[in-house]
C-alpha cells in the first residue's frame, strides 16, 4: 500500500507514534481489570449451612468447633469433604452435640441460610445473593455471560469502527464501559449486575481491538511484531494489578467501581488521540488524512510536503483503486462475496480451518480458564493470581525472539504439548503437596499464553487474503465459546481439585498433536487465492514447484476463478515444461 510508503518514509515506529502507541497501550489495562475482576467479584469463600440451633443473624462460620462437624454434615460423594449443602435431619440437643446421645439422624435437609468464612474475603457477589449449592450455577453463568458479551462486542465495535471511525467508537465503549462499570458495583440484584457485566464485557472489545487496530495501523511493517505482542504485555501487566486493588478493597461493590473509574482518565486522549489515517484513506477523506500524517511528521521532526505524501500514497493508485459497483445487467458476472463457507467447501481447506478453530477453542478455555481459577487452587489466592499474570511476560518475551526463528508451528505445537504435560502431570500430585499443583498449574498457564498469541500470527497466514478477515472473525467466535464454556469446566473443581487442570490439559495436548498436521507457513508466499488456500499443505510437486521458485498460485492466469482441478493440471504443465527445460 502507499500508506505503507508514508510510514517508512516517516520513521516506521518514530517518537509520535510511540507516544500514541504507549497511550493506547495503558487502555488495554482497564480492560484486563474489567476481564479478571470476576475471579474476585464472584469469588466463592468457604460455607456452611446456618443449623436449626444457630441465630442465622448473628453466628459466624468458626462458632461450630471442627470436631463436630461429623456430627452435623455428611461427607460428598468422594467421601474427601462435608457436603455443607445439607446437614443431618436430626433434633440437635445439647447431649447430641456432646456425643451422650447415640447418632440416630434420618436422612439430611437441605440449607435455607448460609454462613461465609470471612477470613479471605469480607464479602462478595456470591455471599450477598447466596449463589452456592443449588444456585452455584448462577456464578458460571454470569463469567459465561461476560465472556458472550466479549464476542458481541468484538462483532458489534468491530464493523462500527470500520464504518464510522476508529476514534468515535474508541470513545463510546469507554463512555459505555464506565457507565455500567459504576453501574454493577450499585446493583440491587443479580439480573442488574450481570446484565451490567455482559456490556462491560462486550466494552472491552470495543476499547482493547480497536486501541490495538489503531496502534497496528500506525506503525509500519518491521514493527507490527513487536507492537502486537507489547499491547499484550500491558494486558497482562493490568492482569496483575488488579490484585493491588484487592489487597486494598475489600468490599465487592467498591472494588468494581475503584477497576472502573482509572477509565475517565482516557477520556482526556479525544484531544490526543488520531483517527487512523488508513481507515480515512479507505473512507476517501485524503485531506483529513494528509494532516494527521504531517502533524505525525512534524512531531518526529521529519519534513513532509503535501506534494511528496500525495505522490508516496498515489504509487499504488491502480491498485487501491475500487472497481465501479456493477449495473443490473452485469450482476450475472460478478462473484459471490467470500464466505466462511468457502474455507469449508474444499477438502485440505476444510481440514486445516477446522483445526485452527479447535486451536482457538482450547487457546482461549484453557487461557481463561486458567486465569479464573487461582481461587481453587488453594494456599494463597491472591499470590496465586499475581503468578498467573506475571507468567505471561515472559511467555510474550519468548514469542519475540522465537517466532520469526523457529516457525509459527513448532512454538504453537510445542507450547500446546507443555501447557497439556504441565495440566495432566497434576493428576500425580499429592493432595499434601499444593505447592507443586500451583507450580504445574502456572507452566501449563506460561504455555498456553504463548501458544495464545502464536495463533493469531498462524491462523492470518493459513487463510488466503480473500478470506483472510472472514476466517480469522469465525475463528475468534469458536474462541469465545471456549471463553463462555470455562467458567463452568472451573465448577467441576469443586467434585475433585484437579479435574479442570486435567480438562484443559487434555484438550491442550490433543491440540498440540493435531498442530502438526497444519503446515508451516513462516518465510512461505502469502496465500492470495482459495486455489492457493487448498493446495497449501499438500506436499504434492507441483505446490513444492512453485514454493521453489518462489511463485504463488495468484499468478497463473484466473487461477482464483478456475476449477481446482484446472488449477492442478496447470500447475503439472509448469512442472513438465521445467522438466523439458533442464533436458537442455
């Protein structure tokens, strides 16, 4: 593109952009407060049943002594904990409890009232509405809700921005997101709050992708690398932080609004903040777009006329050019837009975009996942959590100085294979040795975050460019199902501790296999066309030809237009004609 040419010419990440970039770096933090505000807001301490004999108003969870515990509760299925759902269908008197009176219970009743243990949380959303035993589900659903609004979100901001502007809608989900951010620490009831959480859910893809398109369409190709993955990094690093405002909030309510108001600060970037100059030139707004360019070459101290931007963008004239819309009678030659459906109608195609999808799906549950099960893993939850974030850094670290090294499938695979070791070794640990459950619990976590952000690279390279946006949009749906179907994988710790480690790292290792049934597409020519797309990977002659030397399917004559069989016998003529040349 000539945009492209504009960037080099004015430094490719020079000091405006860097500022620019830095700014909308520090937004992606408020959306990881907002994405792992949950595992807090709705964090479940220890409970048990108010019994017959206790004032429900005033008893607190250490008034029954542990020794009687046998007495009252009866053992889970396991036979490893008290059920403290139930308790004992008996008439609790003084001479029971003191154990003069022979046990004689008849069967169990269940709870009305509950009591919390408040030495790990004063309170939260789950002990204020009572979101245990029968209505533990309400607790996964409101996580699970979150997570659709992230996809609604990601679908809705994303074709807003390509329609009305990065800038505006940047700021509207901030204004959105602050809004009912306030709004859920206030909520009456749960219907409000989680109602409130699937918007600020979907917020957060509307303030994070469309910081981060912004960010990538300013800074030129030798970069995007390295600012793709540090936008990460500031996620993570927010990740973190909202362990400090845990360890200073105590109170569920305030510590939603204290994640949601550093968000009013940003407001101020609507006098700082650029409309991306890409999306202006797509929009036919060229004078808008040269002045961000030479307020952007001011800055960097680089001197840029109008006349020389006018001839860097208009290099590539003929080829941004948009083709006139066709008339009525024309409508019979022009072909159908391209679909998802057009990853799946060819058989190599089909097979590697559903692997990909299913990479995506165990990426993010697994990631997720992780992430919003520190409190059940026990000793220390709030260590545990700030490990969980601090291991990302140095999985996004090892991405950049591995990626353009040792090809995208060999650290996707290999990431995926560790992160399912790490989880399925936790079926060995002793329940006595938590320390080491957390430890491999936090490899399978450092794994899977750097497999995360291999994907996205990967997937972009595995779909050809006519299909490029619709399949990477159709595989960050099939990843948000993983994010919305974790929560409930977590409530499957509380039948056995380890049994979602063990979940995600099944389906982390049998992702990793099936990695390497997909090609490797590092210093490989872009794929341009569907014919490109589905002979990718077959490993016949004539793809090894062309790879060769260097050609692409695109440049065979309508070679996106022909049959693929048409494309395949054109391809063993080259090849029989190369054979005939080297006869001489």
């Amino acid at each position: 593109m000539g945009y492209d040419e504009v960037i080099t010419h004015q430094g490719d990440f020079g000091r405006y952009q860097k500022i620019i970039y830095f700014l909308l770096c520090l937004t992606s933090i408020t959306c990881a407060f907002h994405k792992l505000a949950g595992v807090f807001l709705l964090a479940k301490p220890d409970f048990r049943c108010v019994l017959p004999f206790e004032n429900s108003s005033h008893v607190e969870y250490n008034d029954l002594p542990e020794e009687l515990w046998p007495l009252v509760y009866p053992k889970d299925l396991l036979g490893v904990k008290y059920e403290t759902c139930s308790y004992y269908d008996i008439n609790y008197t003084p001479e029971y409890l003191n154990g003069s009176q022979p046990y004689a219970a008849n069967g169990t009743t269940t709870c009305s009232h509950y009591v919390y243990d408040k030495t790990k949380y004063l309170n939260s959303a789950v002990t204020e509405w009572d979101m245990v035993c029968t209505r533990n589900f309400l607790r996964a659903t409101s996580d699970a809700l979150f997570m659709l609004g992230v996809l609604v979100g990601s679908i809705v901001f994303g074709q807003l921005s390509d329609k009305y502007g990065r800038k505006p809608i940047f700021f509207a989900s901030l204004v959105i997101q602050v809004v009912f951010g306030v709004l859920a620490g206030v909520a009456p009831e749960y219907l409000t709050y989680t109602t409130s959480r699937f918007i600020i859910g979907a917020t957060t893809s509307g303030v994070f992708l469309v910081a981060y398109v912004i960010g990538m369409e300013m800074v030129g190709p030798s970069m995007r690398l390295f600012a793709g993955i540090f936008i990460m990094m500031f996620f993570s690093f927010g990740f973190m932080l909202t362990a400090a405002f845990v360890y200073f909030v105590h109170d569920w309510r305030w510590l939603q609004i204290a994640l949601t108001l550093p968000g009013l600060l940003f407001m101020c970037y609507y006098w700082i903040i650029p409309e991306s100059a890409r999306w202006l030139l797509s929009k036919n707004r060229k004078e808008a777009a040269i002045a961000n360019i030479q307020k952007a070459a001011r800055f960097n101290k680089v001197d840029m006329s109008v006349d020389l931007i006018n001839q860097l963008l208009d290099d590539n004239t003929s080829e941004e050019k948009k083709p006139e819309p066709p008339t009525k009678a024309d409508d019979a030659d022009v072909p159908p837009q391209p679909s998802v459906w057009d990853l799946l109608r060819y058989p190599n195609l089909r097979r590697k975009t559903l692997l990909i999808f299913f990479d995506w799906f165990v990426n993010s549950g697994t990631y997720y996942g992780l992430s919003w099960n520190t409190n059940d893993l026990g000793s220390n939850a709030l260590l545990n959590f700030v490990i969980s974030g601090a291991v990302e850094i140095p999985a996004y670290t090892f991405l950049l100085f591995t990626l353009n090294r040792w090809g995208r499938r060999t650290i996707l695979c290999g990431c995926m294979l560790v992160a399912g070791i790490g989880l399925l070794a936790t079926i060995a640990i002793p329940s006595n040795m938590n320390w080491m459950l957390i430890t491999c619990a936090m490899i399978g976590k450092l794994a899977i975050t750097a497999s995360y952000g291999t994907i996205y690279i990967f997937s972009a390279e595995q779909f050809p460019t006519v299909v490029r946006n619709v399949g990477l949009g159709a595989a960050s749906m099939v990843a948000r199902i993983g994010g919305i179907l974790a929560p409930f994988f977590n409530m499957l710790g509380e039948i056995w501790k380890p049994l979602p480690l063990l979940i995600f790292g099944a389906m982390a290792f049998i992702g990793g296999l099936l990695s390497l049934l997909l090609p490797e597409t590092h210093n490989k020519p872009t794929l341009e066309t569907i014919a490109d797309g589905e002979e990718f990977g077959k490993a016949s002659k004539a793809q090894q030809y062309m790879l060769e030397e260097g050609k692409e399917m695109k440049n065979f004559e309508k070679a996106e237009t022909l049959p693929l069989t048409t494309v395949a016998s054109i391809a063993k003529e080259a090849e029989a004609a190369k054979a005939d040349q080297n006869k001489y």
